[in-house]
C-alpha cells in the first residue's frame, strides 16, 4: 500500500469538496414553508396550549421601518431577522431558526408556560 503523503491528502481532500460542491448544486431545493423574500406568511394558531401569532408589521419596526410582528398569548414577542435569513427574539436570543413561527414556538419552549413580559421601549 502506498504511503500516505501531504500531496495525496491534499489531493483527496480537494476531491471530496468537489463532490460535496457538485452535490450541493445538484440537490433540489426544498420547498419553502414561508416565504423568504420579502416578508414572512402570517400564522395564527395554538402551539403548546399557547396562542402564537406573526404578521407583516406595518411602520413603526424599531430597526428599519416594516417589519414582521410576533406575539404570544396577545403580548408582542420582539423577533429580529438575522442577515444570514435566520430569526431571533429577546427569549431564545442564541438559538436561531428559520422563520418567525419558529422563533414564536422556541420562545414558547423556553417560556416553560410562565407569561411573556412586555419588553419596554426605549
């Protein structure tokens, strides 16, 4: 068997990201489950005993006008949208997921049943 030398490392790690890049371009999509352009579908439904709602914010968001709202249980849940497309909000702040319904359950997680204080405004 050959020895194994830096050169014929190199050269099968080269060849594995290839593949893994050709693989990658290959795959199809996934459907999407909300949108990701533009602003994410509202929801409306009971997560856990708790009533979780997201819908477009009209004016007013606190980073660059329109938003998207968030609530829990009829208290605003604040949620931020991350450059890389994911979602954050004040509970789960360091676990990012993929659309606001998301975060509104994570937070609901976390939560572990206690109530969703207002977050007061600067």
């Amino acid at each position: 068997m050959p020895e194994l030398t830096r050169r014929r490392a190199l050269t099968a790690a080269a060849a594995l990201s290839a593949t893994a890049a050709a693989n990658a371009a290959l795959a199809p999509a996934a459907p999407a489950a909300e949108h990701h352009h533009g602003s994410p579908e509202p929801f409306d439904e009971v997560y856990r005993g708790r009533r979780i709602q997201g819908r477009p914010a009209s004016g007013g968001g606190h980073h660059h006008g329109a938003g998207y709202a968030v609530f829990v249980d009829g208290v605003e849940l604040h949620v931020m949208q991350n450059a890389d497309s994911t979602w954050i909000s004040v509970v789960s702040h360091y676990d990012p997921v993929p659309t606001p319904r998301a975060a509104a359950r994570a937070a609901v997680d976390e939560l572990q049943g206690a109530a969703l204080l207002p977050f007061p405004a600067n």
